[in-house]
C-alpha cells in the first residue's frame, strides 16, 4: 500500500548546499588555528609554486598553471595540458610525488575538523532540545 509522505517540516528539509557549510567552517578554522595550519598553507604554497613555474617555463596562463597544477596533485590528470620541456616534466614529476601526499594531508585534516564541528553542532542542538 502506497502512502504518501508527508512534506518534510522546514528544520528537517535537508538543504541544497547544507553539506559544504561545515568543510568551509573547517577551513576557516584550521587558517585561524596555528596549530592545524600547517596542511592549509602548504596546499596554497604548491599552488602558488605551480602558478609561477608553468608560466615561465611552459608559457601557460596562471590560469592553466593552476587548473594542470591541482588536477594533477588530484591524480585527476586530464591530458590536455601537458609539460613539453625538459625542465618542465622533470618538475612535474618531484611537484607531483611531493605534492599528492601534502594534499592528502590537508584533505585528512579537513576531514577530521569537519566531523569535530559536526560533532559540536550535534551537542549544541541536542542541549537546545533539552
């Protein structure tokens, strides 16, 4: 037997961007947090190395740098800008095998922020219930 739902009150409605709140909370705190900084700084540290390199060394935009330079520290790796010099591959391979562990570092620490505010938000709306 079907039975319709029941519209879901407004505090129970999940909301389109309700799950990138707490990642962007995480980041702002590890940026205030000296002792949780360390990740942050180094994933824009890469950033900026890569924005500054490819451009001279393989003439790209900082744009394209910076586009090649993340999807490549995300393995993602798409193909369509490719070092051509000499100088450029062999950094790209040290940038890559240095940077992928740097960036998994920032993404383990962002996650465990993350699921430390989630946890105090769950506190904090379980004391306002009672």
């Amino acid at each position: 037997m079907f039975l319709p739902r029941r519209p879901a009150s407004r505090s129970t409605r999940p909301h389109l961007l309700a799950g990138i709140g707490l990642p962007i909370r995480a980041v702002v705190v590890m940026a205030k947090d000296p002792e949780e900084r360390a990740p942050l700084v180094l994933v824009i540290s890469l950033l900026i190395v890569g924005a500054v390199f490819y451009p001279i060394v393989e003439g790209w935009s900082i744009l394209d740098a910076v586009f090649f330079s993340t999807m490549s520290l995300a393995t993602v790796g798409y193909g369509d800008l490719v070092p051509t010099t000499s100088l450029g591959k062999i950094f790209t391979i040290v940038y890559v095998l240095g940077g992928i562990g740097t960036l998994v570092s920032f993404f383990t620490t962002l996650t465990a922020l993350t699921l430390k505010l989630q946890q105090q938000r769950r506190r904090e709306r379980e004391n306002a219930k009672a």
